[in-house]
C-alpha cells in the first residue's frame, strides 16, 4: 500500500479525479444538515430556527481549523493530510447520526466540520502544484465541489422522505469510507522539474509577491467576508425556501429538494467559464461581473416565488458559483507553491468563517420577525462591495506567470 511506504523527502499526489471528489464530498457533508435540520429539530422538539443554531460549531471549524490543516500539510504531507480526511468525514457523520441529543448533535456536526476543514488548503494546493491551465483546472474542481452542493438537498430528501433524516449521514459516511480505501492506492511520486532558468524565476518570484500585494491582500479580504457570506447564506437557505415559496411547483421536500440540487448542479458549471475566462483576461473584470450579477438577481428573488423565483435563483446562482475560483486563481498567481497551502487556508479560513456567522444569524432574524424577503435583499447588498472590490484589484493580475 503506498500510503504506508510514503518518504518525507519527496512530493506525492493523486490524480484529479480523486481530489474532484473529495471536494465534492466536502461540500455534500457539510449540507446534509442544510436540508436535515427541519426533521431533526421536529424530532429533539425544536422548530427550524431553533435547530440551526447546533450546526454553527461545525461550519466555524470547518473554516477554523483550515490554517492548522495548511500548516501541516505544508510541514509534513499534504499526501497524509488527504489520506485522513475522508476518514474523518465518516467519522463525524455517523456521529451525527447516532446522536441523542442536541448537544451530541452541535459536538458532532463540530467534528464532521473539523475534519472537513482539511479539503480546501489540501487539496486546492495540490490542484495547483502541477503546470498547466490553472484557472479552467480550478473552474473544473469547483463544479465537482458545487455538485456536492447540488447532490446534498436531493440525495438528503429522498432519504427523509423514504426513512428518516439519521440514515441520511449514514449512508453518505460509508460512501466516504469507501472512497478512503480506493484513494490510498492511487498516490503517484511527482518528479520536481528543475528549471535552467531558476534564478531568473527567483526574482520575478520576488516582485510578483511585492509589487501590489497590499491592494490585492485588502481587496481579496472583502471580496472573501462577502463572498463566503453570500455563498453560506445562499447554499443553506435555497432548499428551505423553496420548500416555503414553491407551493404552486410543489409542497413535497424530495420535488423541492431535487429542484434545489438542479439549480446548485447546473449553476456549478458557470465556474469552468469564470476559471477560462480568468486565464484570457484580467480576473477583476471577471469578478466586477460576478458581484453585479449576485446583486441584480438576488434582490429580485426578494420579491419573487414559484415559477419567477426558480429561474432568477438559477440566474443569481450562476454569479455566486461563478465568483468562487477568481479569488483562488488571483493569489496563486501571488504566492509560491511552498506558501500556498498556508495562504490559501487563510483564506478559507476567512471565507468560511464569513459563512459560519451565517446560521446565528439567519436564526437571530428569523425569530425576530424577518423573512426570507429580507434577508435575501440584505444579501444583495452585501454584493455591492465584491463589485467595488473587483474595480479597486490591479489590472496586472492577469498577465502574471503563476509563481512555482
């Protein structure tokens, strides 16, 4: 088994197909809650508002720990990083499932989301280590991960519709078990390519990491708090909405859980444009589009149900998909493969966080009288600033050579 003979001195990897999936599986375990939490709480005897709030400590860990898990794999192994996770996945969802309690239940949705942490700065990293069309790559990996998003309210659905909302973390947790076998035969050694020209990529190195970071840094910031908030709010409330504003489709949760899973599904593939379109033209631009997109369609879905609201949530989740490589794609064009997996989880980091403060606070203004309207045109809003963002980043961005 190569796993067991791994050696320090050299860098493994695994095929794509196998670091698609785990992001697909990252996302799918980290919204089977999403679509459970109305059953579960009926169950511990709490309403949807109520019962939402024992998911945060999983979603603030599943942004918390990322640095943690970036600074290991950068020290050690990304290789046995990797390895741990779906494990780890398994292990938090049949904790989840075998809860008695509420408070087993917000402890184990805390562990599902610590272990879930490990994905992005791992397996982002190792997407960009090696050459070749960075953006569309990371356009690629991200549909995978938003057909997690897609998969979770429709394969969730079903099976509280046909069983109950425990064998819906049960049957996904032996999927990842399974999956963490077959990866620990897929590592292959990568051979590091020495280039002739090294010092010469050492100072561009060096003023591709000065020369406007500062900017880049701040911009970036914004365009990861707004962007991660939107994104959370939008993945978490979109099933529960349509349950709630599609009683002319459909009242039953599998019909409404299958139409979100479409709309999360075919909005996925906006990313393998913004991902090509990144590596032709400057990013900002990409980004300005995205922001005023998520702005125009999310607030008319503010006012809109049924039929209306379906094809402008589609439309407005084009945007929010669209945006989420062009963040990725600009600081890997800023920092050196020895940083990235520490840069990038900073950056997770931040934007998950960003998507933690989501469920408190949807609870907070929900029991406060505040409806779906409202909050989806203060999500609108929120838009505003990746708009400005995008304008204020350096048109330079996108004619940097990545650093190696």
């Amino acid at each position: 088994m190569k796993i067991l003979k791994l050696d320090s001195a050299k860098t493994y990897s695994i095929p794509d197909i196998y670091l698609n999936i785990g992001h697909l599986l990252d996302h799918f375990m980290m919204l089977i809650f999403a679509k459970a939490a109305f059953d579960s709480g009926r169950e511990f005897g709490l309403s949807y508002e109520q019962i939402i709030v024992y998911g945060t400590l999983g979603v603030i860990l599943f942004g918390a720990v990322a640095p943690l898990a970036g600074w290991l794999a950068d020290k050690y192994s990304r290789a046995i990083l990797i390895t741990i996770y779906p494990f780890g996945l398994a292990f938090g969802s049949v904790l989840t499932a075998l809860s008695n309690s509420v408070e087993m239940l917000g402890i184990s949705l805390g562990i599902l989301g610590f272990f879930a942490a490990i994905y992005h700065p791992v397996g982002i990293a190792m997407i960009t280590k090696r050459p070749g069309k960075v953006g569309l790559r990371l356009g690629i990996n991200g549909v995978w991960g938003n057909m997690g998003v897609a998969l979770a309210p429709v394969l969730t659905g079903f099976l509280i519709a046909h069983a109950d909302w425990r064998l819906a973390f049960t049957i996904p947790a032996i999927f990842c078990c399974f999956f963490g076998i077959t990866q620990l035969f897929a590592f292959i050694e990568l051979q590091e390519i020495k280039s002739s020209l090294k010092s010469e990529h050492k100072n561009l190195e060096n003023q591709v990491i000065r020369e406007g970071w500062k900017t880049v840094l701040v911009c970036l910031s914004i365009v990861t708090l707004s962007g991660g908030f939107i994104f959370g709010s939008m993945t978490f409330l979109i099933p529960r909405l349509f349950e709630i504003n599609l009683s002319e489709i459909s009242n039953d949760i599998a019909i409404t859980g299958l139409l979100a899973g479409f709309v999360y599904a075919f909005a996925s593939f906006s990313q393998i444009f913004t991902g090509w379109l990144a590596d032709k033209i400057p990013p900002k631009y990409v980004l300005c589009a995205m922001g005023f997109g998520q702005l125009i369609f999310i607030y008319l879905a503010s006012s809109s149900f049924d039929y209306n609201l379906l094809f402008i949530i589609l439309a407005g989740m084009l945007f929010v998909f669209g945006q989420v490589p062009i963040t990725d794609i600009i600081l890997v064009k800023y920092v050196q493969d020895n940083w990235r997996g520490r840069v990038l989880s900073i950056k997770f980091m931040v934007n998950l966080c960003a998507g933690a403060a989501v469920l408190p606070a949807i609870s907070i203004l929900l029991q406060n009288g505040y409806d779906f309207s409202h909050i989806l045109k203060s999500l609108a809003f929120i838009s505003i600033a990746i708009l400005i963002s995008g304008l204020l980043l350096p048109n330079k961005s996108s004619n940097i050579s990545l650093v190696k």
